[in-house]
C-alpha cells in the first residue's frame, strides 16, 4: 500500500470518527413524579398515563396540537353536516398498529363501541354519551353520528381517552400497549422506567427522536440530582421552590408555561353557612391571591377570577369581582348574621399546592373571623371524603381536564352549586357550534360563577418545565395531559 494510499484512508477515517462524533443524539430520558398505573388511557383516569403514551404510543382521529387546537390525526379530513349530527371521516390509507396489524374503519367503530358499551370503564365516557351510532361506509371511510350537536365533539374524540386501539390487542394494552403512534412500546420497568422506541413503519412524519424512556422520580431531590447529573435529559414538570438550581444554569432550559389546571378553594354550598351568598363573596373579599401565589407556587401561578383557562382565548378576567378587602369581608360576615365569624374545616390532599394554599388561607381568614381547621388526607381518604361522600367544609384541588366548565352544571357535583340558569346556559353551549356565539356563552357563564362565588377562584397551575439546553420542541404548556415527543430534537 503505498504512503498516499495510507493518509487517504487514514483521513477517511478521521472523518468519519468526527461525523460519528458531531452526530446528534437521538434518544432521551424524561424524568416523571409519578408512574403510571397502567398503560391504556381508555381505561384509565391516571393522567401519569397519557403522560407517556398519548400522541407517543396511541393515536386518535384528531390530535391536540400545543396551542389546544384541533388537527388531522389518523382522520386525514372530515366534514360535519349542517345540523351538526353527523362527521364523515376519512382514513389515512397504509397505517398499521406496532403488531403489524392494519388499522382501518373497523379499529374506529370498535373503539368508540367500546368506549360506549354498558360495561366500559372508560374514566370520560360521558363526553361520548352524545355519540349515537358508528357506521362502517367502507374500510377508510367512518361516519358518526350525534344524538344533538356538541361543540367540543372534536375536541373530545382527540384527548387520551379517545384514541383507536385494534380489538386483537386492546384487552392486553394495559400492560403491553399497542397503537399506531409514531412510538412503539419496548419495556415497562415497574418502579423504574418505561422504554419506547421509534416506529419504523409509521405512516406519518418520523420523529427525529428514536428512542425514549420515561424514569420515575417522586422525589424532588432525586429528580435535581438526576437532571444535574445527566441521568435524564429533562423533566415536563419540575417542583417550582427548586427551580433556582437551574435558572441562569447555561446547560439547562427552564420553560414556564400553563396547564389546565383550575385550583380552587372548593365550596360546599350545600351546606350552612356556605350556601349563604353573602357568606361565600366575604370569603372572595377575605383572599389574597397575590400572596397565596407567591407562598404556594413560587410566584409561577397565574390568578384566575373563574374557573376557565387563562391561556384560552375565551377567557374572561374576572380576578376584579371581589378584591381583597378585609373590612368589607367583615361587612359581609355580619350582615349575613356572622358578625364574629365561625368556623369551619380545611380538607386537604398531598399536593404541595394545596397544603401550602391552605396554610396560607386560614391565615387570611382569620384576619376577618373565619377559624379553620386544616385536615391533611392521603389522596383515596381525600376521594371518598370529599368527591364522593361530599362530607366536607372546604378543600383545596386543581381541576386538570381542559374546558370543564360544564361541572357547574351538575348540581350533584361535589361542591353542589344548583342554579337552573347556568344549566340552561350550558345545556345551549353544548348544542352550539358556530364560534363567535360559544365565546358569548362560556363567558356568560364565567361571569355567572364568579359573582356567584361558588368557590374561591384560586390560580392556574403552572406548567415548569427544566430540560438540558440543547433540546427543542417541547410543549410549554399542556392543552391536555401528555408529554409528546414527536417535535422534540437535539440541536448543537
């Protein structure tokens, strides 16, 4: 071999060891508090499940983009009729689930059956209860058809509890799911970690990812430990009181967005003296939100005035209804015929939001005469106490599900709030579809709440997101509980 032959390979080599070198990575480590309990989102109200598999491992007829709105998913278009009862779907062609399987119209009257049948355990089958008949018109085409129109139909047929699964596979999804998503499921490392890995045969755009786990990490600790020592990549939400080790850290990115969670100081209304108006605008006067924010959130929080989404575009600011203003809460105690207060107890679930909240409002509280008792449960006393038995004063909870409003339309809801002309109102918005007129109603209805001061209008939680610097692609904030990887990239 001669010398130039040599050096010529010898450089061919080198370069290729230094391309090999600069290549970007394409796998990743998310870090999540909590693990999932199974792994099917239709038979699962757990959010830690969508957390990982939804958009990732399963897909529904429309998919939620990062802005909340609604786009094509394994449906490549539809059309709606003009009385709004029926949507025609047409299939993309050449999908297959991870076993190999064809996905076609079948896979979607089967889901929706499923979800619908008498013996479904489906935790969100009533948004679908408005679904009267699924119809097979030919192995790409699917019509539905609606009992009366509902405007957020679209919305609902793209969250986790809708996506498509195949009937050879959905008894096993629990523990081995199987989708059409752009991941397919590898392992499941219970305690540990769930392995997904790029699906070669998907039908859509390839994800730059190839490979992903998620590791639980329930303690803050932990998860600061494992960020800083590149154990994992980042974490989608990050305990806000620890999110200095991070800020101005150039190896980090610390994204602070919003969820869809309402927190609430939920009210019994039921209950005397809570189903006293007069009683429950002095406690509206009585909050400080700007203190409980800073005490309970770090300062990441944003106020609400209602119990809508402050990222919506139909949100109304309603925080001015009733300002903090002790003395006229103090007013209002004593026309109500409280004039030295009373007293009451707190509930509270293990969440670090609403143990701090509570601390903090039964210190303001005080200030006008109200003495409360605060009572930590752990999450299953919480639910039988509380959301079930409705044996409660007070308590303070997030409410996660996107556009929500509608519970205050269910006067058997935990908190109890019957008021005939919100129910009208919201019977009228369901049956609505053109945009303009639901953006009058829902902030109707906004308004009615507030002034109604049902419960105490809180914060958003927020979405603190701390990931390594070199990723792109995550989402902000979060329309709906997921964690999708199909946009996230490595960069220089």
């Amino acid at each position: 071999m001669s010398l130039k032959t040599s050096l010529t390979l010898a450089l061919a080599g080198l370069m290729m060891t230094s391309a090999a070198a600069l290549a970007q990575p394409t796998e990743i480590k998310i870090g999540v508090a909590f693990e999932p309990p199974a792994l099917d989102p239709t038979a699962g109200a757990a959010e830690a499940i969508d957390v990982v598999v939804y958009q990732n491992i399963f897909e529904g007829l429309v998919r939620i983009d990062k802005d909340g709105a609604v786009q094509p998913g394994l449906a490549e278009s539809w059309t709606v009729s003009d009385d709004g009862l029926n949507y025609r779907f047409k299939l993309h062609d050449g999908v297959t689930f991870h076993d190999g399987s064809a996905f076609d119209a079948e896979d979607v009257k089967f889901t929706f059956d499923r979800i619908l049948a008498e013996d479904s355990v489906n935790a969100q089958k009533a948004l679908y209860a408005p679904i009267a008949a699924v119809e097979v018109v030919d192995p790409l085409t699917v019509d539905i058809t609606l009992s009366r129109p509902d405007g957020l139909f679209l919305f609902n047929i793209g969250r986790g509890d809708a996506v498509i699964v195949a009937p050879e596979s959905a008894d096993n999804n629990a523990t081995d799911p199987i989708g059409t998503g752009p991941f397919a499921f590898v392992q499941w490392d219970r305690g540990s970690r769930v392995i997904l890995e790029q699906y070669g045969p998907y039908w859509g755009d390839k994800p730059a990812l190839t490979r992903a786990s998620f590791v639980f990490i329930g303690d803050t600790g932990a998860m600061t430990n494992a960020l800083l020592a590149g154990d994992i990549d980042g974490t989608n939400n990050f305990a806000a009181e620890a999110l200095p080790v991070f800020e101005g850290n150039p190896q980090f990115k610390v994204l602070v967005g919003l969820t869809e969670g309402e927190t609430i100081l939920a009210t019994n209304n039921r209950k005397a003296p809570f189903d006293n108006l007069l009683v429950r605008q002095a406690m509206a006067h009585a909050l400080d939100r700007e203190e409980i924010i800073e005490g309970a959130t770090y300062g990441y929080g944003a106020p609400i005035g209602t119990h809508f989404a402050p990222q919506n575009p139909d949100y109304l600011d309603l925080t001015g209804t009733y300002p903090h203003d002790v003395e006229k809460a103090k007013a209002l105690l004593a026309e109500a015929g409280y004039p030295d207060g009373f007293s009451a107890t707190l509930k509270l679930p293990p969440v670090a939001y609403a143990r701090l909240s509570g601390q903090i409002i039964a210190s303001q509280f005080a200030e006008v005469g109200i003495k409360l008792e605060l009572v930590n449960s752990e999450f299953a006393q919480w639910l039988e106490d509380v959301f079930a038995n409705k044996d409660f004063d007070l308590t303070i909870i997030a409410h996660v599900e996107p556009f929500d409003i509608g519970i205050y339309a269910n006067p058997d809801y935990y908190f109890g709030y019957d008021n005939p002309e919100f129910q009208a109102l919201n019977e009228t918005l369901t049956a609505t579809l053109d945009a303009a007129e639901r953006t009058r109603l829902v902030q109707q209805m906004q308004t009615i709440i507030a002034e109604d001061a049902v419960n105490g209008y809180l914060f958003e939680l927020a979405q603190t997101g701390v990931w390594n610097a070199k990723l792109e692609g995550m989402w902000p904030n979060s329309p709906v509980e997921g964690v999708v990887l199909r946009d996230i990239h490595w960069t220089e």
